[in-house]
C-alpha cells in the first residue's frame, strides 16, 4: 500500500493516472461523437428518428437484466471518476511544476512543453465549462429554449439554432481537439512507449485524431445553420 502511495506522490504516478483516465475519456468522446453523427440519418418507416431511437437504446441497454437507466448511469459515474482523476491529477502537477520553477537549479521546460502545458490548462477549463452547460442544454434542458424530453433531435436542431450557441459549441470542440492532440501525443511517453516505429506516428495520430474528432462535432451545427439538418 504504501508503494501505491509513493506511487502516486509522484508526478510519474501523476502523469499516469492522467494518461489512464485519459484514454477513457478519449474513448468516450469517440463513442460519442459516433452517436451524434446518426443525426445524419434519414427516418426510417418507423418515423422515428435514428438519434431518438439510439438515445432510447442507451436508456434501456441491459433491461430487464439491468434496470432500466442502469448501465447508462453507471457509465456516467465511471466518466465523472475518470474526470476527477483527470482534473486533480493535472492540477497537483501543476502545483508540482510550478514549486519547481522556483528552485534555483531548475531546468526550464522547452518552449513546445510549455506551450503544450498552457494550452491543456486553459484548454481544460474551457472544456470542463463547456460540458457543463452541453449537459444542461442537451441533457436536463435547463438552458434550452424549447426543450422537449426523449426528442433527441429536434432538441439539437433547435439548440443549434442559435449561431452563438452553435459557435460556442464549435469553439469548445477546438479547444477538446487541441487537447486531445497534446494529449495523445504525450501519452505515449508516459506509459513508457519507446519504440521509434511509435515516436514517428506519435504526432501525425494525434494531430489525425483530432481533426477527425473536430470535423465529426462540428458537422453537426454547421449542418444545422446552413439547412442540412431541420
């Protein structure tokens, strides 16, 4: 036990706990974005549309084995875990970081790792502020105008209607997409990961993944405020 906590104290410890949670975040927002992109779909003869009928299926995936809301909520705490990980991992390596610029023989870090380590900061913040009020507008409607239950996308065509709401989200996935790229191509040095066939992919997956990422978010207000999607 004390190992596992020396383990942690660590910004070894650190980084990995941030790679880790990392990764399952990644993960997420993939999925995610696989699921938003059914927002393309045509109505099929049930008349439903095929975001409604996916929102539903994530409602009751597991029923009646599980309750129903079972296993979406459980993927809900372990994301809500893997961000608190993430967030206070990063920030006691930030407090690391900056007690050790003030030691007198401290080396300064490279202008691409400080760059790096001021855009996943800032980048954070913006995020953690987005998903915050994504939930309220999408999820609890707090915040959206004519927010309907269980109409999935009518709630995102109407939500997105508003172009400062639909730029704001756009802004916000640039902001996830750079974190991401800086992300995933440090990951791969704090697992331990030398081998030089995997430093040179190293930033053209990054850089790939994250653009994928951006176009696949964004088509979806774009598409919403030039017509496509009504």
């Amino acid at each position: 036990m004390s190992r596992v906590v020396s383990l942690y104290r660590s910004s070894v410890g650190k980084k990995s706990l941030m790679a880790v949670s990392g990764i399952i975040l990644i993960g997420f927002v993939f999925g995610h974005m696989a699921g938003n992109l059914k927002a393309f779909e045509a109505v099929g003869e049930s008349g439903v549309h095929p975001l409604d009928s996916y929102a539903q299926f994530l409602r009751e995936v597991g029923y009646p084995l599980i309750p129903e809301y079972g296993l979406l909520w459980g993927v809900r705490l372990a994301l809500l875990a893997a961000v608190g990980v993430h967030i206070v991992a990063a920030y006691q390596l930030w407090r690391q970081s900056r007690a050790a610029r003030t030691r007198r023989y401290h080396k300064p870090d490279s202008q691409v790792f400080s760059y790096a380590s001021r855009t996943m900061r800032w980048g954070g913040v913006i995020i953690v502020l987005f998903v915050i009020y994504h939930l309220l507008h999408f999820t609890t409607g707090d915040v959206h105008p004519d927010f309907e239950y269980g109409s999935v996308y009518q709630n995102l065509v109407i939500g997105f209607q508003s172009v400062p709401v639909a730029l704001f989200y756009i802004v916000a996935v640039g902001a996830l997409s750079l974190h991401l790229y800086h992300g995933i191509w440090s990951v791969f040095a704090t697992l331990g990961v030398q081998n030089p066939r995997v430093e040179r992919l190293r930033r053209p997956l990054a850089a790939g993944l994250s653009l994928v990422l951006f176009l696949g978010y964004v088509s979806v207000p774009i598409a919403v405020m030039i017509g496509v999607l009504d």
